[in-house]
C-alpha cells in the first residue's frame, strides 16, 4: 500500500513530543492533502468510531440557517442523539486551541468526560444527523491525532477561517467568566 499523508509526518517524527508549530511546518513542507486523499488512507465505517477522531463529509439540514458551518468536521465521538450524535468538531478552533483540546481530551486515551470540563469545548459541541453525512467516517489512529488536528483542512461556509475561530475565543472566554462568577 501507498505511503498516506499521516505515514509520511509519523516518520518524521524524531523525538514524540515535537511542539505543535513543528506539525505545522511539516504540514507546509507537504502541502495540504485534499479530502478524497485522507478519507481514502484510513479505515473507514457508517457510524463514527469512539475513543477515536473521525473526518467525514457533512451538509448541514439547516445550512440555510446556519450562521457558517464545517463540510468536513475533525470530531471526537461524544454521545448518540436521536437520528445521529453530538461530536467535538476540532476545525472551530484555531491550531493552538485544537493542542489545548486534544491536551484536555487525553491526546492518546480520548476521554469524554476528562474533555468536557474545558471551557474549549462550548464552540466545538456540534450535533450531526446521520443522514446528512456524504461519506463514510475516516477514522484517525490515535498516533495521527496531532497531525490531524493541525492540518488546515477545514471547509467553512458562509465565513471565513478567522471570523470562525474568533467567534470559538469570545464562547469560550464568556464560559470562563460564568465558571469564574458561579
């Protein structure tokens, strides 16, 4: 089998404990993959698999009154909801806050309940109906789960990049500052 974009940072890797920026630049050295490349270099299944991050295809039921939305989530499994599942999409924060999330997740072990006292997680909890998925979900081994979340492979519509993420600080600043007055 052909070497996949994740094999090819994972062989890279010299030490194990390579700061996020070291990601990023190896990431630039590559070039981004495009989505048909990831979801066809890993395994894949209808339903997303738990204690792992999945990407997957999503068009919104209600884009049309979505302020923006991601059509292809990073997201940790947290819970079934009634026709789909709520997940922690990764893409609604910036790179540094993505480390920050996945540090607070267990980086290896993804716990749910360890992650959710964050305050990063507000802007990320996200629910997804299954039958609004346009492909399979990609699963991320857990050696690729800091690569995965410091490639820019987010896809925003209706707002950009920036506009997103900052909306992601402001939640989770106000979050903190209900946390702190209680």
């Amino acid at each position: 089998m052909a070497e996949t974009y994740f094999d090819q940072i994972s062989n890279q890797i010299k030490t194990g404990n390579e700061p996020y920026q070291w990601f990023r630049n190896r990431i630039k050295e590559l070039g981004t993959p495009t989505v048909p490349e990831l979801l066809r270099s890993g395994e894949l299944s209808q339903r997303p698999h738990p204690k792992h991050l999945n990407m997957f295809v999503y068009a919104p039921k209600l884009k049309d009154k979505l302020p923006y939305y991601d059509t292809f989530p990073l997201i940790m499994f947290l819970r079934p909801a009634e026709r789909g599942f709520y997940g922690l999409n990764f893409h609604y924060l910036p790179y540094a806050l993505r480390a920050r999330l996945l540090d607070a997740a267990g980086q290896d072990k993804l716990n749910v309940n360890a992650v959710m006292s964050s305050r990063l997680t507000k802007p990320t909890i996200k629910r997804y109906l299954l039958g609004y998925t346009r492909s399979m979900f990609r699963r991320i081994d857990t050696e690729d789960n800091l690569t995965a979340i410091m490639l820019p492979v987010q896809r925003f519509k209706k707002a950009s990049d920036t506009v997103v993420w900052a909306d992601s600080r402001k939640i989770a600043r106000w979050v903190m500052q209900i946390k702190i007055t209680d």
